[in-house]
C-alpha cells in the first residue's frame, strides 16, 4: 500500500504548462519541425470517433527511428509528460486522446517493411507500415498478412489495440500473429519481447502483454508478424437465413464440423439494406451469411458443399458461391463497406461503432436481445458480426443535437455490454478499451485482476507517462 | 530503486526453519492429513529427471479446491515461505524443485473435468486433470484436445510450462489453447484472467502471461481450454530423406505450401535405430520425417499427394502413408516412446533432455551443425524434432559415473544453446525454464527485457514466494 501510495502521489504531480514548455524546448531543440504544435494538426491527433471529445496533445512529434522514439520518451520522462502513439487514428474507444496533454508521437514516418523471410513465413516492420501497404509490398511473394480490421490501420495501432476481424476466425488475431516486437519502455530502454523463433517457452510472454496494451506498457517501434501463404484457391458465398438464430446456429455447426471457413459474417436485415442502398446489391433483405472459403481448388469445392449442406438443415439458403475473384470483390467490398453504408438509412447523422463478444452459444440470444433492445430504443443500429468468433457490432447513427436520442443510445450501449458480460463475454471482441470502456473493466475482470493488470502497469510505468488514462486508471 | 532495494530486503529475509514449522503447523490444522511430510513424498517432489540435484519441499499438501489454494497460500504467505505447485512431474529443467524449501502443492485430488461446452469447443477442467483422462472424457463428444508434449502431463502444468508437442504445427501452444485461467496470486486473491469468449481486446492479456510463467506468478486452479472437432479423416506417413537438409528445406516446402500438416517430425538415424531396436519397426537407418494429415476423406487424400511430390523433389521418399489406425498407431507410439527408445542405445545411461528452437530456414544448419558437435563430443545424442515449428531435442545418454563425459555433455548442451540464439532463436521451444535455463536468459532477452520481467515478477510477488528461484532471480 505504501509502494501504491509513493506512486500516486508521483502520479498525480501535475501536468504542469512548465514543464511541458521545457519537454517541448527539450524536443524541438532535437527533432526542428519534426515537432508540430499547429492546432490543426494537434486537433487532427486527437480522438474524432467516439462519444468522446477531442482532446488534443501538446505537440505531435515524427520519429524516424527507434533511437529517436528512445529520445522523444527519454526527454518526456525527465519532464513528467504523456506520450501517446498514432498509427492512422483509426481507433474507435479515443484511445489517442491526450486526457492529460502531452506528445503524440505519429509513426508517418516509419512505415518501412525491413525484411520479408518468405522461408520462415515472416516479415519485420516498422509500426507506420498499414496492412494494405503491407499486404501491397507481400504481392508478388506468395505471401499475405491476413488480419483485416476494415480500416487500412497501421501495424504498430493493430497491434496496440490487439486487433483482428474478418479473418480471424481463421487465422487468429494479432495476439496470434505477432511473433516479436521491438518496445521503447518508459525508463527509455528499448526491449526486443521474443526472438524469430516460431514458439518459445523462454521466460514470461511480453509479447502477448504489450499486444493490446495500447501504449500503456511501452511504445511499439518494430513488429516481427507472421504471414501466412495466399491460398491456391477462393470461393466466397451469401445466404440468407429467415432469422438471426438460424444464422448463429449454422455459423456453430459449421465451426463444429471441422470446416476450416476463412470467414463467416453476419449481417442483419437492416445491414443488408444498407448495404444494398449503398453498393446497389440487390440482395434479399433477411438475416445473411457471407462466406469465404480458402484451400485447394477441390478442398474450396468440398467445403462450400459441406457448408450448404448445413445452411439447408437451418433452413438457409439458397446458398450461392462464386469462385471468380470480380464476384467475390463485389461482395466483401461491400462488406468493408458496412460501416460506410450505414449513411445511406440516415444521411447526416453521427456514426457510433462498438463491438462485444461472447462464447458461440450465446450469440444468437444476446443478438436477437439486441434488436429487440434497439427496437425498444427507438435507435437505428444495424449489426455485423464476425459470427465465427461470437463477436458483433452495433453502429449506431445519431442525431448528435437531439440530447434526448444521444442519452437512449448510450443507455442501449451500456446494456449490450451488461448483456455480454452476463453472457460470459467481454466488452469488447476487438475495439479495444481505450477511455471508452474502461468503467467496464472491473466488471469484466473483478477487482482483483483488474489490480494485477494496474500493479503491472506502475512497474513497467511508475511515473504514468505512457498513454495515461487509458485501460487502468493509476 | 528504493522501492525494488525495499522488496530486496523482503525477499533475502531467511526461510528460516522457525517460520517453516509455524506454517507447516498452521497448514497441518487446516487440512490434517492432507499435509505430508513423508521424506520419500518430499524426494518425489522435487526434480529427477535433469542434471540438478533433487531439492525436496518441506512438504507436500493436496488441495480439493481453489479455496484450498487459497488457504495454502495465505498461510504460506504470512510465514513467508515458498509454495510450489505439482502437476505430474514431467518437466524437465527443475521447475518442481524447492531450492528455499517450502511447501509443493500437488493437484493430485484436483483431476475433475467441470464442464465440456460442445457448441463453444470448449471445457474448463481442474489443473490435475492430464491431457489423456481429458481426451477420455471427451471421447463420445466429437472433440478432442489436440496438445500433447509426449508425458501425460498434468493440463495444469503445460499451462504453467507453456508446453507444445508434435501437433503444434497445426493447433499451436499452450499460449494458442488456454482461454482463461482461475488463478491464486501471491497476495491469496483469486483472479479470471479472461471470460469465456474465443476472443477479446479489454485490457491486458494476463492469460497469456500466465501461462509459460512456471508458477512463479500465481498458482492456476482451474483452466478454460479451448478445444477442436475430431478431423474425419486422419492419415499418416513415413518418408525417409538423403539428409537432414532435405528432411528440413520439405518440411519448410510444405508448410509454404498452405499443406495444413497435421503433424511433421524429424528423427536423425540415430533416433531411427533407437525406435527399430526399441518397437522393432524395420525402418531403413536414415533421416526421416513422419507425418500426420487430418481433415475430409479427401482432403488428407489431397495433403498426403502433394506433400509426396514435395518430397521426390527434395530427394526424399518413397512417401508410404497409411490411413488404417492400427498401422498410424504403431508409427505415432514409435514416435512417442523415442525418448524411452533411447535406453535401448545404451542399457542403463542416464538420460538428460534439453531443446532449442530457431527460425525455420536456420533448422537443417542447425541441426547438422549439433550434429557434427554431437560427434567432435563423443557423446551417444539423438535427434528429434518437430520440424515444422524449427524446434528440436537432444537426448543426451550418458554415464553421470564418468566425470569426463558428464562435463563434455554439459558443454554440449551449452554450445546448443548458443547455436540457437545465434540463428535468432530461443534457448528452449517447449520444455522452459526452471532452473536449468536461468543462465541463458539474459542473453536471449538481454538485460532490459530480463529487468522488465523481474519487474512484473516483483509487481506480482513481492515477497517472492511463488516457485522462487525459477526464471527471474530476485
């Protein structure tokens, strides 16, 4: 307790403007006009896609280097200042604002891919690389790197907030696609978690703890990630079920069976009209399944007859695949595009993602608990889920003037999270915690755990200075 | 510094005898005969099976429940002495040892399978139970638990262990299995370090540090195991090759490839005619590779077909596979009784197993590199190794009477080591750390990582209470 104690008090010293005016001195005299202080651009840094409001940083600095984040953390430690990672500002919980001020440090400038090991099935990257940039670099190896969160994030953010998507419930997350990472800590030592080595057992898995620490254990400077190889084959399919539950239990039948699906997404009957008003599909407006399947020519064959197969026993279909590459384009672009599509059923109004997850079993029930409470809600929220993983979406648009339907559709978000946790499911699948859900956390977790995640937090951070505020409050 | 010179001086408090009896009195009145004391039941408890002397505990207790855990570790906390936990003692680098005395924590009783949640593939299951009486239990289910480290080790300790085993090519680690863990932590509070959803971003990742920490965080009482559907299909081979090389560039092919292998194991010559002399096999005398495929009826037609062309163009082969159990049987029980084979190359050495893993295009140069220094050491050492993962073992057989030989063997296994960390890999894959790989961690991690360990150790167990003298030294 006294050890606590001790630090918060170092905690709670002030932000004071001083010493932020000496850190900023201290990093122009480093980094010249590398250091921006505009208003624009600090604004532009902070968070924009939340509740939240925008919390701006003091400055925002672009490292080229390692030895340069060292630096920028080393200066800010002296002086008592947060550091607060950008990748792309993609994240959806403001886990980039700056609650406390402090500098930014935006990886622009470090998107070099430094090595492909195509025998060894891995690559090394600076954190600034996007996964399209990536996956862009990879075309000509056959080689991909497969976590797909929508967004064209950054590598070093995906693996801040432990990042997954459409993919996932194939290839894993970004906990299961990391391999090593290079680490600036907050005593300004750089850390290597794990060697190139496929698995280990050498010691505590610091790889997996600062994977979705989002910048509060350290600051990701290089990231060593698995890649898989680009599949012989690709068939993708749609079909459409005549209820949600009919979708849910062929997504765990299909799981169940051994089929290895590359992706299974739900889309709600009010998605699918989005997505149609949007992408023009013409498609049939019912709860819907769309498929991918990855193998061999006669292995994609064999599972999207399996799979058809199980749809017709819920009483889905007519299940319709396509092998050609423009077809299936047409169809996931229009999935990427959900989110964006949403506009279409309301011009105009603000767009509120958030994401929970809970074990299969549950998914059917805590989805059709959902709209009814949408319903009930008077919100128009559509749903898309990674139906794989038990983990779905809510985007909620929003008349951000009318405070009446803003205080409905915060009070249905807090109940779809009571709702997962009451399920045995987490806050969030794949968002991440940031400032947004970190009241949720010791519900989630339980006093206890929660206290172990923040007695690792004040080691591996005693002063609070890496991204504070968010995940465990100190 | 004042706050780690601060828990320095705690730590370095004796375990003095005194404070030992108090707790063994206080523990015998808790649970009577259930406290044991017996010296051939404290000798049991502590290591055999690695070059370090046998450190018993002062004495062993048999919890029946997490409450129990809890109870142990107060008492043992308020005396300040250490608490070991015990599985089934099939580690291999001293990890059940008592170096400070104190009290092992044998999960013997603890061995029920709580619950087995089909449409969720998962179970959760007491730390006793061993990874054969789970997949007994699931026999009927449709499911299986796919880890298999050789021993019928306790769920429990390949946890703890972070163990893998010869399917890991295909269904991971432990790291890659483990759902959530109930664990005691050293201050007695009980945590669930996740929910039961397949996935999750909220916050810090404290599964995943748990398991590979060898009981020197917490103590795990129950585990959420995640599991997979019995493949259809399941079809195996043998393909012996002109050289390690060609063993290694076609396991490097195949896994190119997308072949989603099941299994592919290297065994050197020597490891050949430990398993003819042994099963009595008749297997031609060379390097090989034996292989595993599951999936549809035709699927592991496909992968057994195309990894076959592999081979020829690699020099290896005749590729014979067989898709009857009793003969796949008798191949995979070879494969499993390899170390115990190895008594048939030398009646009544000593066998001392250790094991390295590097990235996979470094694998054929390091094992013929071991291979060559295997030779130059005159030590009797054979090979085998889950070639897909880049991660292999020596056997060691040797004569502990013979001075000479016992010392070249010991450097032997340090030049492995060394070997591997040159080629970026780690000084053990699956086996870990406990005393016998201490040594070789701050050059793998280097001092800064090591330091960041023994942080969160200290964050975790100030008192250093939990299996101390294992990984970090405090």
């Amino acid at each position: 307790m006294a050890v606590a104690a001790a630090i918060d008090n170092k905690t709670s010293r002030a932000r004071d403007p001083a010493s932020i005016a000496k850190a900023l001195a201290a990093l122009t005299a480093a980094f010249g006009n590398r250091v921006v202080t505009a208003q624009a651009v600090r604004e532009q840094h902070g968070n924009t896609v939340t509740w939240i409001p925008n919390q701006p940083p003091d400055a925002v600095v672009f490292p080229q280097s390692t030895e340069d984040v060292q630096r920028i953390v080393r200066i800010c430690a002296e002086h008592n200042v947060p550091v607060i990672p950008f990748g792309t500002g993609t994240s959806l919980e403001g886990h980039v604002n700056a609650p406390q001020g402090g500098v930014s440090i935006d990886f622009r400038d470090m998107d070099k891919v430094l090595a492909v090991h195509a025998e060894d099935l891995d690559c090394v990257v600076e954190p600034g690389v996007t996964r399209k940039a990536l996956n862009e670099h990879l075309r000509d190896s056959g080689l991909f790197f497969p976590i797909d969160p929508g967004a064209n994030a950054s590598l070093g953010g995906m693996a801040a907030t432990r990042a997954s998507g459409t993919n996932a419930v194939r290839y894993g997350t970004m906990k299961d696609n990391v391999i090593a990472l290079k680490v600036v800590l907050a005593n300004g030592e750089v850390i290597d978690t794990a060697r190139r080595a496929k698995k280990t057992s050498a010691g505590y898995d610091l790889t997996r703890l600062m994977v979705g620490s989002e910048g509060t254990l350290g600051i990701v400077t290089q990231l060593t990630l698995k890649l898989s190889g680009i599949p012989e084959a690709v068939s993708g399919g749609i079909c459409p079920f005549p209820s949600i539950e009919a979708c849910c239990n062929t997504a765990i039948a299909t799981i169940q069976s051994g089929i290895p699906i590359a992706r299974i997404e739900l889309l709600d009957a009010l998605q699918v009209r989005a997505c149609n008003l949007h992408s023009n599909l013409g498609l049939p407006e019912t709860s819907m399944l769309l498929l991918e399947f990855h193998g061999t020519e006669a292995s994609v064959a064999e599972q999207s007859q399996r799979f058809g197969d199980i749809a017709a026993e819920f009483g889905g279909g007519p299940f319709t695949w396509a092998t050609r590459p423009e077809e299936r384009t047409k169809l996931w672009e229009a999935r990427h595009h959900a989110a964006l599509s949403n506009f279409a059923l309301r011009p105009g109004a603000a767009m509120i993602a958030t994401d929970v997850c809970v074990p299969l079993s549950r998914l059917a029930e805590c989805v059709t608990q959902t709209q009814a409470d949408i319903e009930a809600s008077r919100i128009l929220a559509p749903i898309v889920g990674h139906v794989g993983d038990g983990n779905f979406h809510l985007t909620l648009l929003i008349d951000m003037d009318d405070a009446d339907e803003v205080k409905r559709a915060k009070a249905l978000s807090e109940r779809l999270v009571e709702r997962a946790l009451a399920m045995d499911g987490t806050c969030t699948g794949e968002h991440g915690v940031g400032q947004g859900k970190m009241k949720y956390l010791e519900a989630e977790h339980g006093p206890a755990a929660l206290a172990a995640m923040a007695a690792i937090k004040r080691a591996l951070d005693p002063q609070n200075i890496m991204n504070p505020g968010k995940i465990v409050a100190l």
